[in-house]
C-alpha cells in the first residue's frame, strides 16, 4: 500500500445501484480500514445504516433521515447536509457532517463521536446515552432532551428548553441560551470541563477557546419525582 | 320499591352513597394525605365488556362438527409475511407479550423463554433492552424498539427475530414507562444507562421520528439494517384503532399489535390504568374493520392483547378476525403471580405475610411497581427473585399455553374448523347489547347488531 490509493477502495453510486444493494455490501462485504465513496447519495433516506466495521466512508452529497444511522465503530463523513435522525442511536466510531442537520441528531446514541459542522435543528442529542457530539453552529429547541450520558458542545446558541429533564449528560454552549428546560441548570465550570471541552473541539477540528462556553447539566430534582410521599398530612 | 327487599337500607341514616361509597371516599382521603397519585401494576380492575360476553355457536345440523380427540385441527401461525424475507412461524397463536427486565427480574425473562420455546411460540423484549438469558432460552424472540430505547442497540437487532416498534401499549396509551427506584438495581441502570436508584419515567414519544410519515422512514431503516430478513411489527394502545392500525399498515408493519385497556404494566398511575383507552373487546373490531377497509386482511397480520386469559379468549380474538394474541399478566399468573405460596426445591412456603407487608392478601396484589413481589416475578431484589426458580415458572407457563392451545382447539373442531385460523364472526354470538355494539357480533337469539 502507498498510503495515497489503495486497491481496496471502493466506489458506489447511488444512481446506478439501489441503495439496498449498498447497504447489504457495507454489512457484509468490507475489510477493516476500507475507504468507500458513495456518490450521488441525492437525500436519500437510510444511507449505510448499521455499519459494523472500522471503515472510512464518505458521503458525497446530502443525505435524508437516519443517515449512518446505530453505526458501529465507522468513520463516516457526510459532505453535505443530513436530514432527522443523522447517527441516531450509534455505538461506536464517528459521524461528520459537513453541512447542517435537521432534527434529532445524535438521538439515543450511546457512544461515537458526531460532528455538525453547521446548525442542528429541534431535539439535538434527545434521549443521548452516553455519545460526543460537537456543533459548529446552533442547536434549536429541545436539544439534549432526557440525555442520560454523554456530552454535547454547541459552538453556537441554543434553543427554548434546553437539557429538558437531563440525566447524567453534560451540555456546553458557548453563545447564548434562550431558555433551559425543566431541571437543567448553569454549573460552574471545573478543570475537568475544560479539558473535556479541549479534547473535543480538537477532535471536532474547532478552534474556540474551551474558556468560553458555559456549562449546563442536571438540578436532580426530578430524579426522585415523589418526594412529598408517604407525608401525612 | 319494594321496601321489604333485604337490600334496601333500612334506615335513611345509613343510607349509603352510590357516588361517594366506601372505595371513593378512601380514594379522596388517600389523596388528601398523600398529595400524589396512586401508582401500581397490572391491569383496568373494573368491569368492562370483554370476550366473556360472547359465546360460540357450536355446531349442530346446520354446520359439521369435527372429532374433538382425533381429528386434526392446525394451530400453525405465520406472522410477518408482507415484506419479511423470514417470517415467524410458530405453533400456536399465543405469543407472549413485551415485559421488561427490570419490571420482572432476570429468572423470569429466562423461565418465559423456555416456556415460550417448550410451546413453540414467540415470547417478547421490553423497554430495558434485551437480557443474554432470555435470548438463549428464546426460540424465537421479538425484540421492542421502545421511545426510551434503554439499552436498544444494532447487535440485538441483529440477534432478534422479528422487531416491534411500540407506540403505546394498553395500560396507558399516550404514556412512556415507569419504574420506580427500589427496582434499579446495578444491573438494570447500567442497561439502562441511568443512575441506580433513581425513579425512571421513560419517554413517551420516539426521540427520531414524529407521525407516521417518519415512522414509514424508521421501519425502512430497520429493514435496510437487517437486510430486509425480520419481520417488522407496530404495537399500538388501543384508543383509535381503526386509524392508528390503517396508519401502522401505511408505515409499512409487516404486523400490527392492538393492546387493550385491560393490558398489564408494572408499574402506571391508576387513573391511567382504568381511565385512558377502550376494552380489547372494541379494539379488535376497529383493528379488523381498518385491515379490511385497506384490504390487507392477510397481508399484514393482527396480534391482540389486554386480558386475553383462556382460550376461550383465544379462540373469540381469532375469530372477530385476529391473527395471534399476546399475553402478559396471564403468564404471571401461571408462574405464581398472587399465588399464596413459592416453590423452593419442591417445598411449598407461604408469602402470605410478605403479602400483608405491602398492605394487601394474594388475589389482590397489583405491588409490581414496589419491587417486593412476594412470590419473586416482578422484583430485582436478589433474595426475593430466588423465589421463582425458572425451571418451575417455564414449565407453568409451558403448561398454561398448552392449555389454552387444547382449549382453542376444543371450541374450533365445535365449530367444524380443520384449522383454528377458520373460526369466524359468524361462529359468534354476544351476550349484552354493549358486546354486541362494540364487537358487531348479533345479540343471541336475534340478528340485531345495535348502530349496524
């Protein structure tokens, strides 16, 4: 090997074979360390779901919902926006999105790295267990939505309720906060923050500065929701 | 008013209230005490119209019985034909339904499995993720894909059978999952991913998709992730069947589970319970009428639950038009669920105290939420889940659905059907003018089907 092109690297375009086909060869057909393009992607919905090899994948174009969606342990680069779902509950490896990302992204995902280098619609990280994900840009309403674990850096503003009823997940923000959600609260940053926050916007390629971001997690109120119980009145 | 009659009180002043009785006025109290609502497991304990208010009319000179010991009467289920590359086949159409580990302790996952395998029949994950034990004592195991997506991952997608998306269930349509804190052990909030201890609420909506236009997109990603091989259900809680289960065909389900309002849970508030969605009864004509309008009848197969019990039951859902049903509380039940006493090494032991702990008597308990089940089903304790030893509740179990099966087959050789798939409307009659109404069944006796 030459390190430039290897005789393994694959190509495959959208608009000559049914996404189906792809999606079988990328379950079954790869070998470790693999690069495989997919040309013409064109929107379409559920590109290279379920991945389960270390492979490097690129997407040349924009993709619809669920994009490399419970990916395991693939290092998967969309160059272009994504639709709902992008990573959704993914369990190892990475996910970059070059463009922006509709809603959910990251959802349920329990680990990995997600990248979006631009804006994240409603619901970013809902329901995370345990991934990264790093936005470039905004994160609307409702991001990080029952998080359990995990944590989600956001370069830019966020939306109404953020951190609704968060579990054990660190948020970050940078920019401004419309409103946060039921039980999320600002925490003063520690030592540990910051070098998590180093960490990640390196591996994010980001170059902010982690002294500017604020830091929102669980108040824990809601963890025990019956706390007046068994009181007799 | 015949005053002599025993039941009229005597008195004006111990006139009792119809309204505010006994039950009633205990339910305010408790809540002036307690500021909170009540909470607790299984299913509606009130009264409704139920398979029980139908009959089957056996055959007699119209209609040709079949032999009830010799004959042969097939019990054979296909589910999950439509787009399925490997549909599910099992041997009879009683499946058991999604429970959770973490709602039911480890053992009993395991004893279901068995007891699902010994019978030839599917049993179910629930919203905590799938256990090793209950793969490996599965057969065929159907994996949930639940709004919490605990423990939800693509290896046991790939482990499973066939996989159910749930949108609601029964017990509380329009509600996510609840369990409490004292059944969080270590290992369910690491499956889990929660802290240990903590009162978990789970989410009432999926995190990625919203309608049923996302939902047609989710189950192709689902298919697209395992190759188009396992069968795809939608399991639905019975409040708008006819367009829920139309909308769950049109998303592409290769199966549509209806559960009624009298579907179990572990753990629910009681206004939820016995307040929010329709008997199983209205539901099954409602999930048959939509798959007829669209005529899928079929193509896309139709599991019922919530409070099938015997196979009376059985036999009534199939023939209104089900394909399969579902059971949970009933399987309970066999392994001992309110039983007075637990089986340890042949020995019987009484729970009764362990009962009255809880403030209540076997029959009564529906504590599945505190994690104290005296007869160790709906626990995580490690000394009370010792008290049912899987072999015992497998074979139990086993034994019930081997029942109901024989029972099944009983009323349809009755009714001259080779196969139990045969049983029909016309082989019904209802009882009250509500089941008739409800299941569009004539009243016995008559040909009336009250708003037809």
């Amino acid at each position: 090997m030459d390190g430039l092109t290897r005789s393994n690297d694959l190509t495959f375009d959208l608009a000559q074979m049914p996404l189906r086909d792809v999606n079988q060869f990328l379950h079954h057909n790869v070998e470790s360390g693999q690069k495989i393009t997919i040309l013409n992607p064109d929107g379409a919905h559920n590109i290279a779901v379920g991945l389960d090899a270390p492979i490097d994948l690129d997407i040349a174009g924009h993709a619809g919902y669920y994009a490399a969606g419970m990916n395991k342990l693939a290092n998967v680069t969309i160059a272009g926006n994504v639709g709902p779902g992008v990573a959704e509950n993914m369990m190892s490896g990475r996910v970059h999105v070059r463009g922006f990302a509709s809603v959910a992204a990251g959802a349920s995902a329990h680990s990995g790295l997600l990248v979006i280098d631009g804006d994240a619609s409603l619901r970013c990280g809902i329901s995370l267990k345990g991934a990264d994900i790093v936005v470039g840009g905004n994160v609307g309403s409702f991001s990080g939505f029952m998080a359990q674990a995990g944590r989600m850096v956001v370069c830019g503003n966020a939306g109404d309720a953020l951190g609704d009823s968060l579990y054990e997940a660190i948020i970050y923000v940078r920019g401004d906060i419309k409103s946060l959600g039921a039980d999320a609260q600002l925490q003063p940053m520690t030592d540990t923050d910051y070098s998590t926050l180093e960490e990640l916007l390196t591996k994010a390629e980001l170059t902010y500065s982690p002294q500017e971001f604020k830091r929102i997690a669980s108040a824990k109120q809601l963890y025990h929701w019956n706390a007046n119980a068994h009181q007799e009145y | 008013m015949d005053l002599n009659n025993s039941s009229t009180p005597r008195s004006l002043s111990r006139e009792a209230s119809w309204g505010y009785d006994h039950r009633m006025i205990n339910y305010i109290q408790n809540a002036a005490n307690q500021g909170l609502y009540e909470i607790r497991g299984l299913g509606a304990k009130r009264q409704l119209p139920h398979f029980d208010d139908l009959v089957f009319l056996g055959a007699s000179l119209t209609r040709y019985p079949l032999e009830g010991y010799r004959e042969k009467c097939s019990t054979k289920t296909v589910l999950g034909t439509r787009y399925a590359k490997k549909p599910i086949e099992l041997d009879i159409p009683i499946t058991i339904a999604g429970m959770s580990f973490g709602s039911l302790s480890a053992h009993v996952k395991d004893a279901l499995g068995r007891a699902a395998t010994a019978a030839g029949t599917s049993t179910t994950t629930g919203d905590g993720g799938m256990t090793p034990e209950e793969r490996l004592s599965s057969k065929t195991l159907v994996y949930q894909c639940l709004p919490s997506r605990y423990g939800f991952n693509p290896d046991d997608v790939r482990k499973a059978d066939a996989i159910e998306i749930v949108i609601g269930q029964g017990a509380k349509p329009g509600g996510g999952g609840m369990l409490l804190g004292q059944k969080i052990n270590p290992r369910v909030a690491q499956m889990r991913t929660l802290p240990e201890g903590i009162d978990q609420r789970s989410a009432c909506r999926h995190p990625d998709w919203t309608g049923s236009d996302d939902l047609t997109i989710k189950i192709a990603e689902l298919r697209e992730l395992t190759d188009w091989e396992k069968p795809i259900y939608v399991k639905v809680g019975a409040s708008r069947p006819f367009n829920d289960v139309k909308l769950a065909v049109q998303s592409g389900a290769d199966v549509v589970v209806v559960d009624g309002m009298q579907g179990g849970t572990a753990a629910t508030q009681v206004v939820f319970i016995e307040h929010v969605g329709i008997p199983t009864l209205a539901a099954v004509r409602q999930a048959v009428d939509a798959l007829e309008d669209l005529n899928m009848k079929g193509k896309v197969q139709l599991i019922v639950s919530g409070g099938v019990r015997t196979g009376a039951d059985v036999a009534k859902a199939l023939a209104m038009g089900a394909d399969a049903v579902s059971i949970g509380q009933g399987t309970l039940f066999a392994m001992g669920c309110n039983q007075e006493t637990y089986l340890q090494d042949g020995t019987h032991y009484s729970a009764v105290d362990d009962y009255t702990a809880l403030g209540t008597t076997p029959g009564h308990c529906h504590h599945c939420h505190t994690g104290k089940c005296p007869v160790g089903i709906t626990t995580q304790d490690a000394m009370l889940e010792q008290r049912l030893e899987p072999q015992v509740g497998a074979q139990r179990v086993k034994n019930y659905l081997q029942t109901l099966a024989m029972e099944l087959t009983t009323i349809a050789r009755a009714c001259g059907k080779q196969n139990v798939h045969h049983l029909e409307p016309e082989d019904l009659a209802a009882l009250t003018i509500e089941a008739a109404a409800m299941a569009r069944i004539p009243l016995a006796g008559t040909n009336w089907i009250p708003g037809a």
